[in-house]
C-alpha cells in the first residue's frame, strides 16, 4: 500500500481516538482497541492483524505492568500509614512557616515521587490549608504550588504510569528515566513556582471555606489511628528504591560488565520489579497493629486501582504495535528527520495529546505509540535518544491541565477556589512547567547526543 496513504490512515486514527474519548466520552480502552483493530485491517494483511494486536497488549504488559502495580502499592501505603505528612511536616521544619510556599512546593514535589499527584494533593490539601490560615497567604497560590510540584513529578518519572509506559515502548533504561527525569523535574517545578508566585503577586488572602465532609474524607488518618511514622522511615520506602534504580544503571554503564557476585547481587537489588519489591516491604513495616487482613485489603485496591492503569496502558501498546506494524514510522520519520526538528516532534505530539484528552498518562502513552516506530530517522535511537525522547513527551504531557483534566477539578474542588482562578494560575503554570522542562531536555541533548 501507499506510504502516504497509510500516513492518511494513521493521522486518521489519532484523530479519531480524540474525538471519540473528548468530545463524545467513550471509554478510552474500547476507543483505542476499536481504532487499533481498524487502522490494522486498512493497512495491514487481515491475518496479520490479530497477532500485532496480541504482541503489542503483552510486550507491553510484560515491560511495566509489575512495576505499576508495585509503584501503586507504595504510594497507597505511604498514604494510608502517614508517612506522606510525616514527610510534608518534616520538610515544612526545614524550610520555616515564613517560607510557607517554598515547603508546600518541595513537599508535593517530594511525595509525588512514589505517589499519584492526585492522591497527594488530596492527602496534603488539610496541611495546605492549615498553613493558609496560619500565613494568611492566598489559597491560589499556596494550591498552585503543591498541585504543581506534584506534577512536575508525576509527568517525568516512573513508576507513574506515564513515564513507566512510555519507558516500556520505547525501551528506556528506567534508572537513568529516573535520575535524570528527577533534575529535569526541579527547574521545571522551580519555574512553576515562580510563575504562580509573579501571578499571584496583587491576589489578597482569602477566607479559606470550609470543605464538604465528602471532601474531607479523602484525606485519611493513618491506619487505626496510629502515630505519624519517624521522618527517616517515611522516607525509606522512597530513597532506597530509587538508589538501587539508579546504583544499577551506574553499574550497567561500566564495559566490559564485570562477574563480581556483589555486583550481579546490585544489578539484581536494582531490576526495577525487585527494587519496588523493596520499597513495599519497607512500606509495610510503617504498620503498626495491623492485622493481615487490612494489609490485604490495602493491596487489593492498590491492585484495583492499578487496573484501569493497566488496561490503557496495554490499550497504547496495542494502537503503538499496529503503527509500527505499517512501516509508517519509519516513512514519516524519514521526512521529519529532515526538518530539523529531532526532540521536538515528540514534545509537540504528548502536548497536543494531553490538552485534548486530559490524561498525562494517556497522552504520554499514546505519543510514545506513535513515536517510537520515528525514532532512527528522529536519530533519536541510541540509549541517550531514547530516554531524552521519552522526557520531551513527559514534559509535553503537562501542557496544559485544564478542565478537561481530573487533576484540574480535584485541585479546585479540594483547595475551595472557583474554576476560573484555577485556570488562570495553576493552568498557565503547567504550561510553564512543560516548557521549561523540554527546555531543560534540549540543554542535556547538547551532552547526551
């Protein structure tokens, strides 16, 4: 078949995946399995299709599927023994209630690591609101601060969904996703706090209404009503996971690999799988008094809540599998390639996904489906292209959030604010945050590439 006419077809698809899951809400797992199954039987052979389907669903869940599901685990236990604010009031003694903004910044920056920026915000909403009392600083801007140091987080690095689907599909070496993800995330974060900081320069401080009971059931006390964990311990869960992440990809740099036992033991301690394995039973010893059954019924809503997560992954990897399948990546990378526009095109593809679905993780997914049959032409192949890629989608993936974004209506909803003020503060700031991410990505480019 025609090259352009499958570029016709594959443009077609991506279209209509935004209009069925915008405009007309259908559910995003049988909008992209449907799109898939026809954009295969158009451009490929009808017996091929099947089995392009079923190799895109499993390669994909084989790659990141246990560690999402373990990633979950922790962040849930995180939350339900404490350990979250345990870690927000440690952070906010270093920096000083006068620096208010400054804590509640590093502390949504901080928790969103192991956690869900959503889930955060909502466990940490009762402490920003009680620094806003005490500060008098305006809700706006203190809301603005930790939704976006959440995020600047939870779009870059696993094992968000995003960046850990994103990582599966494009190959990405996870600890060096997440070490360098973790610097990018800071200027980002930082620009973010600054913007909101300049817009909220003339905002007065206003009376902080008071949340619905259903609001404030979201932030749950630790489990039976236990004592906050020691700040040392509450971290543990986060750090040791990430050392051994980021211990491993150091190690694995090294040629030629070395037949130490300590460092087979190393690599071992830091595959991904076994190294969030760690951080849940480091996460399980903050319980205290709790029986089996309640442990266990903590993993099972992880897992519950992991599912969906799964199933639009898995979703993604099948629509990336039938692109790849058509030889389009390569006929369309080929051209852009000679445009010049290298990291660019897939920073402009997770935006233009993310401000028309909503979801990060499904624009950062579905982006890395498209983009990853481009990556030679892209000259983005080699380790260093691939992680780089995979970061210029995560930064376009925060632009922008707003009302078509779950995470928009929870920081509105739970900080008492109007949509409007919302939009004009925390939206403009994800905006700022993307760009001075991808900003960040194309400096490391100039050592990396």
């Amino acid at each position: 078949m025609n090259d352009a006419l499958v570029l016709l077809f594959v443009l077609a698809s991506i279209v209509l995946i935004v209009l069925l899951t915008s405009k007309f809400k259908c559910n995003i797992f049988l909008s992209m399995f449907v799109v898939s199954l026809l954009l295969g039987i158009a451009a490929l052979p009808v017996n091929d299709v099947v089995p392009v389907i079923k190799e895109g669903f499993g390669g994909t869940m084989k790659s990141i599927g246990v560690i999402i599901i373990l990633g979950i685990m922790i962040g849930l236990l995180l939350e339900k023994t404490g350990a979250t604010l345990s870690m927000a009031l440690a952070i906010l003694r270093l920096t000083g209630k006068e620096r208010a903004g400054l804590s509640i910044g590093i502390t949504g920056f901080v928790t969103g690591i192991p956690i869900f920026c959503d889930s955060g915000f909502i466990v940490l909403s009762g402490l920003n609101r009680s620094l806003v009392q005490r500060t008098g600083k305006p809700m706006i801007y203190m809301a603005t601060l930790l939704a976006t140091g959440l995020y600047s987080v939870h779009c870059l690095i696993p094992p968000h969904p995003g960046a850990m689907a994103a990582a599966g599909l494009l190959k990405t070496n996870v600890g060096q996703l997440i070490g360098l993800g973790l610097l990018i995330a800071v200027p980002g974060a930082a620009a973010g706090f600054a913007w909101a900081r300049w817009m909220c320069r003339h905002e007065p401080a206003a009376a902080v209404p008071s949340p619905s009971e259903e609001v404030l059931a979201g932030a749950a006390l630790p489990l039976g009503g236990q004592a906050l964990p020691s700040t040392f311990r509450s971290f543990l869960p986060v750090l040791l996971p990430l050392a051994l992440l980021t211990l491993r990809s150091a190690i694995m740099l090294r040629s030629p690999a070395s037949d130490s036992t300590l460092e087979n033991a190393l690599l071992f301690l830091g595959s991904p799988e076994v190294a969030l394995l760690v951080g849940v039973g480091l996460a399980v010893t903050l319980c205290k008094r709790v029986d089996l059954a309640l442990l266990n019924e903590l993993f099972d809503k992880a897992i519950e809540k992991a599912g969906p997560i799964l199933v639009l992954t898995g979703a993604g990897g099948i629509f990336g599998a039938v692109i790849k399948a058509t030889g389009v990546g390569e006929y369309a990378g080929t051209y852009l390639a000679g445009t010049g526009c290298g990291l660019l095109i897939p920073f402009i593809m997770a935006a233009f996904l993310k401000t028309a679905l909503g979801s990060s993780t499904v624009a950062i997914m579905t982006a890395a489906s498209i983009v990853a049959p481009m990556l030679g032409a892209l000259h983005l192949e080699s380790e260093s292209g691939r992680l780089l890629a995979t970061l210029a989608m995560g930064s376009g993936s925060m632009i922008v959030s707003h009302a078509n974004d779950s995470y928009f209506w929870v920081v509105t909803r739970f900080s008492g604010l109007d949509a409007e003020q919302t939009l004009r503060v925390f939206t403009t700031a994800t905006l700022v945050t993307g760009i001075t991410a991808f900003l960040m990505v194309l400096l490391c480019s100039r050592f990396l590439l």
